[in-house]
C-alpha cells in the first residue's frame, strides 16, 4: 500500500487535513503519536497508505491537524513520511532499505536517533519537546 499525489503541491503548502477515527494509550502500526498516552488512527483513511521516507517529501503537523508538502512534489510522486517526525517509540520497528544518503536504518522512533539525524528533519512539537528533554 502507497499513496500518489494526485496534483503538485509546493513546499509548505497543504496537502490535506486530518482527523482521527480512533485513539489509543499505546501506539501500533497504523498510529501517530500526539503525546505521550495519545496515539490515532488517521482519518481520512487513505493518508495510512503514506509510508517511510529517509528523504520526506511531506510532514503531519499534529499541532495543525495539516499533512503539509516538505518540498516540491509532482503529480505521481509517492508520498512519504519520517516516521520518527511523529514517533518516539514505536510499536514496531523495521529495517529501511532505501539507500539514501540519510537511511537512518533500522526505524525504531525519535528517541533512538543522533543528534546529528536529528537536525536534519523535521519533528511534531510532542517529538521536539521529547528531544528537547533527553539533552
């Protein structure tokens, strides 16, 4: 499962806003953190199909409820997310593979990066302020 830009979308502009249809104390696959004991199922439901990207070309704003375009995005571009940018922990990690220069490898959640990938991304304020605390 993926998800394709259906129109281009320039950097910083809206992609879609979002909502929840459910929320959890604890995360799992399919959830985004907004805190520490909440974590949602994003609605509309098609924005679950967006998945990891070690070069994002979108972010959830969490604070907003705004997926927002990180960068220019073209018509048929997949779009993809740092996941640790809204996870500090996951539920379940896995190995990238992608192959770019900022593969962070195995994706396991914010708490787990070096501060060096950590400047090179974008972050929720509940990810900023988690980062911001473990100094």
């Amino acid at each position: 499962r993926s998800l394709f830009s259906r129109k281009d979308f320039a950097a910083g502009e809206i992609i879609s806003e979002f909502g929840w249809r459910a929320m959890y104390s604890t995360p799992s696959y399919l959830t985004v953190q907004l805190s520490e004991t909440e974590h949602v199922e994003l609605f509309p439901e098609y924005l679950e199909c967006i998945n990891h990207s070690c070069e994002p070309n979108s972010f959830f704003d969490t604070s907003s409820l705004q997926l927002i375009a990180l960068r220019p995005i073209k018509v048929g571009d997949e779009l993809g997310f740092f996941y640790p940018s809204a996870e500090w922990d996951m539920d379940q990690s896995f190995q990238c593979n992608c192959g770019t220069k900022n593969c962070v490898g195995t994706v396991k959640g914010a708490k787990y990066l070096t501060d060096a990938q950590v400047r090179k991304y974008r972050f929720t304020d509940f990810i900023q302020q988690k980062l911001a605390s473990r100094s």
